[in-house]
C-alpha cells in the first residue's frame, strides 16, 4: 500500500499572501541593514516607536488607500483631505467655538463628504477613479487656502494637553551619556493606528465587504457573475478610503499642533508608494492589509537610512523613486512567473488545511 498523500496536490500560496511575506522579509533586511550602519540610532527603542509617534497620520492614509486599492481604485485626494481638515479643525478649536470632540467629529465629517462624493461619482456613474479624486484634490486645496492662508497654530489648553500627553514604557528605553535612565514614550496616536488595523484586518478578512471587494478588484464582471453588487462594494470602498482621511488629519493636528497648508502634502504618494511596497497590487484583487503597515514602516526605514547616510534632501526623493520601480518591478516578475507556474511557494505538510477530500481518502484506504 502507498502512502496516503501520494498524488495529493499542493497547496498553493496565495499571491496576496505570497508578496506579504515577501514585504516582511525586505522590512527586516532593510531594518537589519540600518542597524548595522547606524547602531547608536537605530538600536534605540525610541527611534522605532518614533517611526509612528511622528507618522501616525500616513499609516491611517495607507490603511485607507489599501481598501481602494484593493478593489482597483485609487484616491489621489487623501493628501489634500488630510490637509484640509487639519486647518479646518485648527479654525475650530482656536476660535474658542468647538471642543476637541467638535474637531474629531468635523474631521470625519469633512472626510466622511469626500467619500460620499467620490464613491458615487466612481461607482454608480462610472468615472474613472483618477479623474473624479484629482477633482477632489484640487478642491480641498482650494477650500484649504480659502479658510486660512497662514499657519496656524492651536493654543487651546485642552488640546495641547492631549497633544503633549505620552505613555511612558518604563522598562524599555535608552541610557543617556550621563548615566540617566531614559524610559521610551508612546503618543495615543499610536493606538489609534493599531486599533485601526485590526479593525481594517477583521474587516478584509472575515466580513463579505471584504470578501466581496478581493473579488470586485480581481475581475468586476466575474464578480457580478457571482452576484456581487459591484457597485455598492466600490462606494463602500471610498466611503471608507474618505472617513480614514479625514480621521488622519485629525491626528496630523494632534501631531503638528498647527494647520497649514503645506499638511499631507503627498501624503497620497507616499501611500501608494507604501502599499505597493507592502505586497498591494495596482491592478487590485491582491494584498493583504496587514502590509500597508509594513510597507509604511519600509519607506519610512528607507528615508531615514538616506537621511542618516547624509544624502542631500534633493537626492533622497530620486532614491525613493528607484526603489519603489525596483518593488513595482520585482512584483510584476514574480506575478509573472507564477502565471507560467515557474515560480511556487507551496506550504509545508503540517501548515497545510486539512481538506475533506484527502480525509476521505485516508478512510477508504483504511
């Protein structure tokens, strides 16, 4: 008698999950690579929560970005959004006529407005994507220098409290030059960013929106075969994309403490850039959640290693550039080979799911 799993097929990873782990092992190769280089920075527990304390903001953009993606849009407005409610609120809270939870539910408001709006423009009237959120841009742009052409900075008591607030870690942190224990800080922006990204990964992996979007972004017209209200998952999608956008300029005000109309300023490339970096493909229909994350942390690690390195400002954008055609690049070769069957990343036995079929095999052979 055979073995019993001789002439069982493989299980064959899922490219989602494939260009996941491929985003992992470059973050930890990046992130290896600047500890070697710069250990005195980068060996400091505080320089990694720094990368969120100071960019809490884009990650609520990319999580937002990686939704749309997935379903094969793009929303080039975020940036613009984040921006404008950053002034928006800054006007609130300054002139004494709303509080802090007046500010978080304008920013959503205002967010909430694009979403609304780009979402039915896109998905029931059928528009590409790039044309009606380039729109959306250019006017929260336009609303953002005509409510307040200056900086402006947020002095109400209240709020600077919050944004001067920090979680201390006290068994993690650095020894100064002088002996002194220096405990690592938390800002709460920082949980708003994780608990947005179990909410977002719940959302992606285990709800029909999510299941039904993965489809819509893989092929729109076997999606409605399926029965799937295409369009509906699109606007949802939007929806979604705008709510986070005006929920990080919330934050970037926290951050900040000012509006101004330099806020999010390509806050939208830096997204795209990020997921792509992280495993999303812009053809939508593959990429996990989890890697728009990482594929901020991995751009972020990139820019400080330039930055450390002592590249001129003016080079380190052009270095970003070539690494992000190198990402776009090595997904198209590995997306292509696996098409033609010549590149697989097959589980091993005991990671396998048990499938039914196999375990009614194993009882008739018994």
């Amino acid at each position: 008698m055979g073995p019993l799993n001789k002439g069982k097929p493989k299980t064959r990873m899922s490219n989602s999950t494939l260009l996941f782990i491929i985003a992992g092992i470059i973050l930890i190769l990046m992130y290896g690579i600047a500890l070697i280089s710069f250990p005195v920075s980068f060996r400091q527990f505080q320089t990694f929560f720094d990368f969120f304390n100071l960019n809490a903001a884009l990650f609520i953009v990319t999580l937002g970005m990686c939704i749309v993606m997935i379903g094969g849009g793009i929303d080039i407005s975020v940036g613009a959004v984040c921006g404008l409610v950053t002034m928006a609120c800054a006007l609130l809270l300054e002139t004494g006529a709303g509080n802090i939870w007046g500010a978080l539910f304008l920013s959503l408001g205002i967010g909430l407005a694009f979403g609304l709006m780009h979402g039915f423009l896109i998905a029931y009237l059928e528009i590409q994507p790039f044309i009606i959120t380039l729109g959306g841009m250019f006017l929260a742009q336009g609303l953002l220098t005509t409510l307040h052409k200056e900086p402006l900075n947020v002095t109400k008591p209240a709020f600077v409290a919050l944004r001067r607030y920090t979680i201390e870690i006290p068994w993690l942190g650095t020894v100064n030059r002088l002996g002194v224990f220096i405990p690592s800080e938390i800002k709460p922006s920082v949980f708003v960013v994780a608990a947005l990204v179990v909410l977002y990964a719940i959302l992606m992996k285990w709800s029909r929106f999510g299941r039904n979007l993965y489809a819509v972004g893989g092929n729109r017209q076997s999606a409605r075969m399926l029965g799937i209200n295409v369009k509906r998952t699109i606007f949802l999608s939007y929806v979604i994309c705008g709510l986070t956008a005006g929920l990080s300029g919330f934050i970037f005000l926290l951050t900040t403490g000012a509006g101004n109309i330099g806020n999010g300023s390509l806050y939208e490339i830096k997204a795209i850039a990020a997921n792509v970096m992280g495993g999303v493909m812009l053809s939508g229909g593959v990429g996990n959640l989890l890697g728009a994350p990482i594929g901020t942390l991995t751009l972020l690690t990139i820019n400080e290693l330039i930055r450390a390195a002592g590249v001129q400002s003016n080079l380190q954008a052009i270095v970003s550039g070539l690494l992000l055609y190198i990402f776009i690049v090595l997904q198209s070769i590995i997306m292509a080979l696996r098409e033609r069957r010549q590149f697989s990343l097959a589980l091993p036995p005991w990671l396998r799911p048990p499938r039914a079929q196999d375990q009614k095999t194993a009882e008739d052979q018994r």
